[in-house]
C-alpha cells in the first residue's frame, strides 16, 4: 500500500522561509510524477511545483516561481518544497502527491 506523508508546516512570518518534506513509501515503481498541491479556504486547488519522473522536468506556478523550489532525491521517495520570502497569500494546506497517491496535507500559515 502506497503511502504519502508531508510534514514541516507551520505558522511562520511573511518574509521567512520554510521547507515541506514528503516521503513517499509502498511504491515499486518510480515512473509516477512527484509534486505539491495547495488549497486555501474558499479557494481551487492550486498546483504550486511539480516534477515530472521521465524528463525530470520542473514546473513552479507563476504565483510561486522565484520563492519556491521543488526538489526529490535520487530515489522518488522524497519531495521537497522551499518555500522562501513567504507572504500571507500562502496560506494553505499543501498536500504532496506522487502519481495518483495524495497525503493528508500539512497546513501553513503566513502571518502579516
């Protein structure tokens, strides 16, 4: 059984920096694209990074890009998300995915 699991959310000050972690566990293969989802109250669910498993290519969302970095290891088992120079509008709860698995997300809360 594939699981997911996100930790290293917080309540932090905007302006700092702070990174997400996500394990990955149960999967055989590696061909799945790894990445972070984020949803605020009242508001769609946003892809914020993603990288995808054959090119390793990189995405960021425009919101994002230049604050944020997405990053695994070697192995497709880790996920991280930097998150640098946060602001308020980044309050969510940010859930990792791996292929079709999700986590259960972990929140952040960016005070002003």
């Amino acid at each position: 059984q594939v699981q997911v699991v996100e930790s290293g959310g917080g309540l932090v000050q905007a302006g700092e920096s702070l990174t997400l972690s996500c394990g990955v566990s149960g999967r055989t293969f590696r061909n799945y694209d790894l990445g972070w989802f984020r949803q605020a109250p009242g508001k769609e669910r946003e892809l914020v990074a993603s990288i995808t498993w054959n090119t390793g290519g990189i995405y960021h969302s425009e919101s994002v890009k230049g604050r944020f970095t997405v990053s695994r290891d070697n192995t497709y088992t880790i996920v991280n998300l930097q998150m640098n120079r946060v602001i308020p509008e980044d309050t969510a709860t940010y859930y990792c995915f791996s292929g079709p698995d999700w986590g259960r997300g972990t929140q952040v809360t960016v005070s002003s």
